[in-house]
C-alpha cells in the first residue's frame, strides 16, 4: 500500500486539496489507521492555531534557540548512531603499495621545496631599499613611499651602485644632450 | 577623497610648473639664476597610493664671472625625507659668464594619497663648480668631492684624446672615439639592490647552492696610488654581497680623509662586472701618512644581469678615488685604467661620454673644435 505524505495528509487536514487528491486520500484513509491517525493530528494542531495567535508576549527569540538546540541535538544523535562506512575495497587501481609511492612522491617534492626554498634569508625588510629599475633609480621606504629619478629616455644607460646605499645613473639626456648623472640616496 | 582631490588640483598642471608641487630653491648670493621652468605632473592612482610623475625642464643662466664646468641639484621629496634624498648633477659642462643652459629633472614619486601641506619636491642647489676648481654651494651630499673628481677625470681624458689628435691626427682621434663607443656598447649591465641590514631578497636555489661564506678580495694596486690595499674579505652567499670590508693604508706624504674602492664582481662562467663602490663613509675618518685604517660598510648588495640572479664567485678591489685633507682628490691615470679586467667593466667617464656623443651627432670636427676649447 502507497502512503499520502505528510503535506498531503496536512493539507486533506485543512480540506486544501483538489478534488481528485481528495478523493483519493478519504479512500485511503478508510482503509489506513496510521495515516488516519496522523490525519486526525494535523486536525487537533489547526484547532489549535487560532488560540496561538491569542497568545501574549511569546519569547519568539528563545523558542527560536529551542528549536535549533533541537536541531543540533538531533543531528548530534543522528552522527552518534550511524553506522560506519564499509572498509573501501582494494582493487588493482587502488591499493596500499600506490598509496605509499604516492605518499611517498609528495613528501619528496615537499622535501626539494624546502630545501630550495628554507636556506633563503627572505627576511622581512626593516629599511630602506635601493635599486635600479628598467627606467631609472630608486629608493622606497619600508611605508612603500618611493623617490625615483627616471632616464629621461635615454637609451644607454650606466649604473653604479654605492655600498653605503647610494644608486647613480649616467646616461646623456636626449632633450638636452647634456650628460646628466642621477643619484639616490638612502640616508 | 582629500588625495583625490589633490590629485584632480594637479592634472592640469601642464606648462608652467606650479610652486604647489615643486619648488626650486637658489640662494641669492648663486652663481646660477633660474630664467624659467616648463614641465608637467601627473600623478595617477595606485590602490591607495598616489604616483606622481615629474618632468621639469630648468632653464638656468651663469650670472657669475667664472666658466661653470658643473652643477649639481639636490632633490627632496616631502614624503620621503626622512630616507631618501636625489641629486641631479650635470658635469662636463662648459657655460661662460652670461649664457644660458638646460637642465632636466624626471622624478617619480610613490605616496600615501594624504596631500601634504606645502611642495611635494623641493629643489636646491648643492654645488657649483667653476673652471679654476673653485666651489660654491650647501655641499651636503659630498657635491664637491664628487664634481672635483669628475672635472679631475675629464681634464684627463681631455688631455688624453688631444694628445691623440697631436701624434695620430683626425684619424687617430676617431678611432679613439669609436673605441669609447664601442666600450660604452658592450658593458655588461648589472642590476643592484641595495638594503640597509639584513638581506634582499636572494635567490633561493643559488642560496642553498652556495651558503653564505667568508671570500677574500683580490685587488688590483695602481702604481701611482696614494692608497695601498692590504686585506679585504665580504660574505658572500649566492648573488648577494654582504658586509665589505678593507684594510687601507696611506702610502702618500699627506693625510688622506677620503677613500673610494671599486669592487669587480666575477660570476662562476668567470664573466666580470663593476659590481659597486665602496667609500669611507665615517666623517671623522682620517689616515696619516704611512697609516691603516679599514674601509667597511654593513650592508647587503645583490645582483642580478638580464634578469637572472649573478652568482658570485670572487671579488676584486680597486681604489677609484681619494680625497686628501687640504681637499685635493686623486683618480686613476690612463696608465692605470689601461687594464685587462677595469677596460671591460669600467664605463667611459662623463667627458668620454659627451665627446663620443658629439661625434654621433655632429662629426669629428666637432669634437677636435672642442676640445681645442680647453
């Protein structure tokens, strides 16, 4: 015997169903006790809805709470008692020995990685920056502002770095055909 | 919305440049007047920050009775003044009382979009230096050592090429000319990052190639030198530099309070740049006679040449310049220069530069009508 569901027997309940569905669920309900009993529970719950909205002052905030305290109780519940997933089978593409050269592979790359990456002193920069750049010379502050004296166009540029934080650009301007050197300072 | 608005003040400011954002200061006892400035500044938004790009043409006048053969500016950022400071510095130059020369400076700025109170880039005169040697100017960034021994080193190459064009004639001195070209051409080029303290950022591979070790440097002794290298080392670990140190001594009759080394740097395929310069940066330093002191800074260099990170296999040192105590500076002779290793890493000095400019752009009669100027 095929059963109506909840929201057929709710809305058979509020006499909300078309002629057809009615027919059909007054047939079964003749001849299901379960159902009628169900039934006959969304009929007692309608009786009572009007009263509800009679009701003062109702703690919808902590009936809210309740409710999803109960939900998470629930699922809690639910977690607790289902049953374990049947072991996963071995087969000729899955087996522990490629699970183990497949582990092993990725600690391997891990490994090269940090060795090529760890030893490098990529330490975070605390001050002044100097360098020479495809257009010209700079020195940025740890803040990001930046002093640049650009080449101006040039197109034969010579640089020399200064160990005490000093960059310097010699190239012949091409508006002024003056050789011009450039510098900036990190002081 | 206050630096947007600042921004939206700036970007018409085509043609005439506006006090607002530069400023050119001259004092005025200056030996230099400023005629007038074209240029423009625009500045463009980057995420919360401002870019500001300057070009300024100057045009300046020598209103002083002596040839002016240098002039170098000093360029302050407001934002950045508390670390970062530019010159813009024109040497070789040749101006007589009266006339008028150009000078171009194209900055760029990165700031907080904050508009600041008063002009972004101020603009003041470092140093004047005329034909005699004499100097004018405030000299806080050395202007004067420095232009000294660029006019040093053009007086040199000046007398250098004339005696060229007194034995070998016309032809003599376009070769002379097509050799510094040709030097200016195959320079490797070497890109620097310098930082104060710990490391740049380094290549890792080289790096775990090649862990940061102690390298001696090699050096090379000019005969005429005032100065005598004794024992050099800097750590070095992949491409990056770090801690160069010298031990110097005076080997000339008068005390000395400045030293400059050049360091060449050999990668492992044994391919040589001009890596940097060292300089004796203590204010007090000074080396009597027959004295010792050493020549150190604890910074970091890294380098890289075509993109790819140079790995370094030796250094080797040179003294580049020195300042004796009564203000005299010594530079290498040609003698000196003629070497193996520094004809291939050292660029032509300015005055080589402008003469072999002048020939591409005019003739060789143009360089010998300039040189019989001097």
């Amino acid at each position: 015997m095929r059963h109506p569901n909840q929201a057929t027997l709710a809305l058979h309940a509020g006499g909300d169903l078309g002629r057809f569905a009615r027919w059909r669920t007054t047939r079964h309900l003749a001849q299901c006790g379960r159902c009628r009993e169900e039934a006959a529970a969304f009929e007692d719950v309608r009786r009572v809805l009007p009263e509800l909205t009679e009701m003062p002052d109702v703690p919808w905030n902590r009936l809210a709470a309740e409710i999803k305290a109960n939900i998470r109780l629930g699922v809690a519940a639910g977690e607790c008692v289902r049953a374990a997933e049947p072991p996963r089978r071995e087969s000729l593409l899955f087996n522990a020995g490629r699970a183990a050269v497949a582990f092993a592979s990725i600690v391997v790359l891990v490994v090269t990685g940090m060795v090529l990456e760890h030893p490098a002193p990529t330490l975070a920069r605390q001050g002044p920056l100097v360098e020479n750049t495809r257009y010209g010379i700079q020195v940025v502050q740890p803040g990001g502002q930046t002093l640049g004296l650009m080449n101006a166009g040039a197109q034969k540029v010579t640089y020399l770095m200064d160990a005490r934080g000093s960059m310097e650009a010699r190239y012949v301007d091409p508006e002024t055909g003056y050789v011009t050197i450039n510098t900036v300072y990190a002081q | 919305m206050l630096g947007l608005l600042g921004a939206a003040s700036l970007l018409a400011q085509d043609g005439a440049v506006s006090d607002c954002f530069v400023k050119i200061n001259l004092p005025a006892d200056s030996p230099v007047a400023l005629l007038g400035t074209t240029g423009s500044c625009r500045p463009t938004a980057r995420g919360p920050a401002l870019m500001l790009d300057v070009n300024v043409s100057l045009t300046v006048r020598n209103i002083s009775a002596n040839r002016i053969h240098g002039v170098r500016l000093r360029v302050v950022s407001q934002e950045v003044v508390a670390g970062g400071v530019a010159t813009v510095y024109q040497p070789s130059l040749n101006v007589g009382p009266g006339e008028t020369f150009p000078m171009r400076i194209v900055a760029q700025l990165m700031r907080p979009t904050q508009v600041a109170v008063g002009p972004l880039v101020q603009v003041n005169l470092d140093g004047v230096l005329f034909q005699d040697f004499s100097f004018y100017g405030e000299n806080r960034l050395h202007s004067r050592r420095i232009m000294t021994a660029n006019e040093m080193e053009a007086q040199r190459d000046r007398e250098y090429l004339k005696r060229v064009l007194a034995q070998g004639g016309v032809p003599a001195l376009r070769d002379a000319i097509l050799k510094i070209l040709k030097r200016q051409d195959d320079l490797p080029q070497l890109t620097g990052r310098w930082l104060r303290g710990g490391h740049t950022v380094t290549n890792a591979a080289l790096a775990a190639v090649a862990p940061e070790h102690e390298a001696k440097f090699a050096s090379l002794q000019f005969p005429d030198s005032p100065i005598q290298l004794m024992d050099g080392s800097a750590m070095l670990a992949g491409n990056e530099a770090r801690a160069p140190s010298i031990e110097v001594r005076n080997i000339a009759r008068q005390p000395v309070r400045y030293v400059e080394l050049g360091l060449v740097l050999t990668d492992s395929s044994g391919r040589q740049y001009l890596a940097c310069s060292l300089p004796s940066t203590d204010p007090a330093f000074s080396l009597p006679p027959g004295g010792s002191a050493r020549v150190s800074q604890q910074d970091t260099l890294n380098f890289s040449a075509a993109g790819q990170p140079v790995n370094i296999q030796k250094m080797t040192s040179f003294v580049s310049q020195v300042e004796y105590s009564d203000g005299k500076v010594w530079v290498p002779n040609r003698q000196s220069l003629d070497n193996s290793i520094l004809e291939k890493v050292l660029a032509p000095s300015a005055e080589e530069q402008r003469l072999a400019t002048l020939y591409v752009r005019k003739s060789i009669d143009s360089v010998v009508e300039e040189l019989k100027k001097f």
